[in-house]
C-alpha cells in the first residue's frame, strides 16, 4: 500500500511539472478576408478579427490552439445589396520551427472548427476545416505575429465556402 501511495505521489508530481512547463500564450489579431472559388463571385475582400489561445507541450514544436473568428465581407454587384458575416471557432494543432533563442520562429497550422454563414437572406452553421503557415516576431513577453490561413466551411450548397483570412496581431505569454 505504502508503494502504491508513492507511485501515484511521484505520478502526481511529474503531471503537475509537465502542466506548469507548459507554455500558454493568447492572441489577438485583425486583418483581411480574400474569399474564393464561388464565395468569391458573391463578396468583395473584408475584414476580420480573431482570439486565439494556444498551450504548447513541452520540449517539442508542437502545440494545441483555439481560435475564434469574426469576419464581414461586402456582396458584390448583381448579388443584393449588404454583406456576408462569418463567425465560428477551430481547434487546430500548431508545429513551430526555430531554436529557441532565436526570436523569429515560422509555423504551420491545421483544425476543424464550426462555423456560422450569414449571407443576409439567411444562415446557415456547418463544419469547417482550415490550415496555414505564419511567422513570428519575438519582443520581449510579446510576439508580433502574421499568418495566412486556408478555411473552408461546408455549408449546404454545391461548393465549400471558401477564404483566405490574412492577420497581423500580438501573442502574450502567460
């Protein structure tokens, strides 16, 4: 009995060290929205802004992140007047390249997340996918960040909704 109790003690004593090396930075971050394939003969370029929060495992590249995302594109002419809205959050897996001293580190990212299409006569929420590449500028406690992604969202019709979300924002350790 006594063995078991030190077991799970030593047990008990690595996960908490494993859960407090880990590194957990949140993100905010803004930028434009390209769309593509038929999102893009309906809306005219927008913008967007995102909220991330990402916790990386120790001594790897590897990380896990969730994002949320608000984004507003204009409707072309032809179409109807207003604009489209996309809002939704993904949960993607993050690798890191870079050593650690050296404070620019390049990234790729891919996830599946949920999202919500308001083309303005109506919505519609479905299941998206997303995945990308960005870089990172070290400063201090913060980084600057700037990332292109991918996302497409399967949204009923006869094609993804698909588009090209560029941000530029800051991460902060916590």
């Amino acid at each position: 009995m006594k063995r078991v109790f030190l077991s799970l003690m030593a047990l008990g004593c690595i996960a908490a060290s494993t859960a407090i090396a880990q590194r957990v930075k949140v993100s905010v971050g803004a930028g434009g929205v390209l769309p593509s394939g038929d999102y893009s003969t309906l809306d005219n370029a927008g913008w967007h802004v995102l909220g991330a929060v990402e916790v990386g495992l120790p001594m790897t590249g590897l990380g896990v992140r969730v994002d949320g995302m608000y984004s507003q594109t204009t409707h072309a002419a032809g179409f109807t007047s207003g604009s489209t809205t996309l809002s939704g959050g993904s949960a993607d897996l993050v690798y890191r390249i870079g050593a650690p001293a050296v404070p620019v580190k390049f990234y790729f990212l891919a996830g599946v997340g949920y999202y919500n299409v308001d083309l303005g006569v109506g919505s519609e929420s479905d299941v998206g996918y997303n995945g990308g590449a960005g870089l990172t500028f070290g400063l201090g406690g913060m980084n600057l960040f700037a990332e292109a992604r991918y996302v497409g969202v399967m949204t009923s019709g006869t094609s993804d909704m698909t588009f090209f979300p560029i941000t530029l924002g800051l991460a902060f350790g916590i």
